[in-house]
C-alpha cells in the first residue's frame, strides 16, 4: 500500500521551506516529491490542503523507561499522537540496566527508541540520593562497553550536574562521563542545575556535546546576576557545544528563555523532558513545547529545524532530519492554529502566545497513524504511570520546590475532553 500525501506545505527538502509539494510514501520510503503527483491506483490520497509537513519531529530528552524508573512513560502513546517518530532517552538506564532498556523498551516500540547511557550504573532511580553522590557508580569503561554492545540504540552519555545528583562531587562525574565518551566516540549531554558552577561543566565538554535545560532557573545558569549571558556560554556555542532546552518539569523558566534569546542565544534543539511528572503539565507534549517557542519570536523554520535537522545532526543520523526520495517515511502533518494559548514555564508563570502546533498525522515508516487511532490502541499516556511512581515523583517534586501545574486538568479537558481524576493524580 502506498500514501499520496497531496497539498501539502513541506519543510525539510530540497525544495526550500514551505514548498506546496506531493509526497508519495511505499514500503516505508518515500518514493516521491513533487509539486504535482499523479494517483496510482494503489494509493490511498489525502488532500493536506495546506497543512504543514515535516520530516518525522525528534525529541532528543525524554524518559521511556516505564516501570523501571519512577519517570518513565511509554514512547508510542505520547509520540505517534504527536509527530515524533524518534524519541531518545536521556540516561534513564545506565549500563547495568541497558541491555533490558533495549530488550523491553526499544524491541517492542513502534517509534525509534534511542538512548543516552547514563554514567551511574544504575541510571535514573527514585531521587531522594543522588545517583552520582557515590563515584563508585561512575565505570567509564563499563558504559563505553555498553554504548559499543548497543550500536543501533546507544547514541551517547548522559550526566546529571546539578548538586541534588552530585552531592560533592562537583564535576568529576562528568570528567568520568566525558571519559567514557571519549572511549566509545560518543557525545555527552549535561543536565545543567543548582549547585554547580556552570564554567566548571562548560570548560569540560567537547564540540559535539550538549547541554540540556539550558534554560532552568533554579540556581547556576546560563545569565549572570545581571541578566545577562555569560562569556562562557558564548565560548561554549562557538566552539560547537549544543544548547537543548529539556523542558520537563522544574527546568524552564520564561524569564530565563525571554532574556537569553534577546542576546542571541536560540536554542539548537527543542526537546521535551516528558516523563511520569511533566507529561501533566506543563509540557504536555513536543508540539505544546515548540508552541512555546513560537511565541517567544522564533520562525516556525527555526522551530522546525530544531526538533528535526540539528537533532539529527547531533545524532549522527542526517536521514532522520529530511525528507529524500529514498529516505524513511517518517512525517509529521500539523495544523497551525491562531488563537489565545495560555502556556506556562516551570515556576508557575503563564504567558499567551497566537500560534499553536496541533498534530493531524504522524507516519511511522510509512504506517500512518492519528492521534484517535494512537489512544485507542495505547491508551491516553497520562494514565500510563503507576500509582506508587505518582506519588513517589510528586514527593520529590514538593521536596525540590517544584509545585504541578495548576491548570494541566483544564487544559488536558479542552484538548481531549478527558482528564485523571485529580486526587488521583495529585
């Protein structure tokens, strides 16, 4: 069976952005791009009318490892309702834990399921200790040894660098980290947070690693006391580092965001950090998140880019970030509404944008799949988290300062007509 995706305004080709073209979709390829493609008998046609078309989105922070990590989340309900073809993990398994993450998580997954391996042995666990509090955790070797035993799903290390994860260890698990990169010839990704000079962590990474939540607010970031952006953080992108903005649930401020963007700093890539907590609010999802940043003045171009050519980029795997005659059919139909949006950052401030991304369709190599068909066969992903896992992250979200979203019921409401109960979920 074959897709005739007519009418379309597609980014992500050689045709320019915003092109009206045709792709035609076989066999999990697309077979053909055009500004007019005639039906074949065999396709099955659906008329775009202007909706916008891009390649396959990629979050590039996420947390799928559902029932082994209090954060995780099935990859397919929460992607293939969204656009996202190709979700990575950032570090919830570490290389005592990554051979299951591959054989219950990624084998058994309709989306793309990537991973970074954590440092610490034993990954991402319930958070009261830090997992990088003892080095004894930190194998260089071992995690390296993983990353070359998993070629497919390994795409790079992961550390956590805020003090809740360290204790005082201050950044010598992300020496370790770095070590361990060098010998699998991977990239690292940081979490950046309290309690760590953010010139320490940027003076160790390379070209080619990442800083994610790049735009927390919580103590260490990327503005000095001014407001203003620190020399280091300059030197950091010149050099080559990338700059992730891991929204999640405690790590996006809009003041933060509003100032750094003033002075230049874009971010290179647009990730979600969902997991159990932030898939309530206020993420929600990657199309709310890039949302997000449409209202904050970037091009819908650069906004497309961000979550498709540079990750990819990153990733090493160009074939994922465009769409090519030859290329995998994975793509994401979206509408762009103008409206009032109410969106909100992770300290309870809400602001409104006039343009909001809804997803329409998402072609998982070549398997097309709608929001509707997604929550009948998996189920709607805020109701995928185990109750324990509930209570237990809300705990520590308290602990940290972090409140939930006080609005996520209505939104989920509007959206879906559906919401948890809230005791349930609170």
């Amino acid at each position: 069976m074959s897709w005739l995706l007519q009418n379309g305004t597609v980014y992500g080709t050689e045709h320019g952005p915003g092109a009206r073209l045709d792709l035609r979709v076989e066999g999990g390829r697309v077979v053909a791009i055009a500004s007019r493609l005639s039906p074949l008998p065999e396709d099955r046609a659906l008329d775009l009318d202007g909706r916008i078309v891009t390649p396959g989105w990629i979050d590039l922070h996420a947390h799928v490892y559902w029932g082994v990590t209090t954060w995780g989340i099935p990859a397919d309900p929460i992607c293939l309702s969204t656009g996202v073809t190709t979700v990575v993990d950032a570090g919830s398994a570490g290389w005592a834990t990554f051979p299951g993450f591959c054989r219950w998580i990624v084998q058994g997954a309709k989306t793309r399921v990537l991973a970074f391996v954590h440092i610490s042995g034993i990954g991402l666990t319930y958070g009261p200790v830090g997992e990088m509090e003892d080095l004894r955790y930190a194998d260089p070797e071992l995690t390296a040894e993983a990353i070359r035993l998993y070629p497919e799903t390994a795409v790079g290390v992961k550390v956590r660098q805020g003090a809740a994860q360290v204790g005082s260890n201050g950044v010598r698990p992300l020496e370790r980290a770095v070590e361990a990169a060098e010998l699998a010839g991977v990239p690292v990704m940081v979490h950046i947070g309290a309690g760590v000079p953010l010139p320490e962590v940027l003076r160790r990474l390379r070209p080619g690693d990442i800083v994610t939540h790049c735009y927390q607010g919580r103590g260490d970031t990327i503005l000095n006391e001014r407001g203003e952006l620190l020399p280091e953080v300059r030197q950091a992108r010149a050099s080559g580092v990338w700059f992730d903005v891991g929204h999640g649930s405690g790590s996006f401020r809009l003041e933060t965001a509003r100032r750094a963007i003033e002075q230049g700093c874009l971010p290179d890539v647009i990730s979600s950090d969902l997991h159990a907590v932030s898939v309530e609010g206020p993420v929600f999802d990657m199309p709310t998140t890039a949302s997000k940043f449409l209202s904050l003045g970037m091009r819908l171009e650069d906004v497309i880019r961000a979550v498709t050519e540079t990750p990819a980029q990153i990733l090493n795997r160009p074939e994922l970030g465009r769409i090519t005659v030859g290329g995998p059919a994975d793509l994401a139909v979206f509408e762009l509404i103008e409206g009032e949006f109410r969106f909100e950052d992770t300290h309870q401030q809400g602001w409104h944008g006039g343009r909001l991304l809804r997803p329409v369709y998402t072609l998982r190599n070549g398997e097309l799949w709608t929001p509707e068909r997604v929550w009948e066969e998996f189920g709607h992903p805020w109701e995928q988290t185990p109750p324990m896992a509930r209570k237990a992250n809300r705990q520590l979200m308290e602990r940290s300062g972090i409140r939930p979203s006080p609005w996520w019921r209505e939104w989920l409401l509007k959206q879906t007509g559906s919401a948890p109960e809230e005791d349930e979920a609170r």
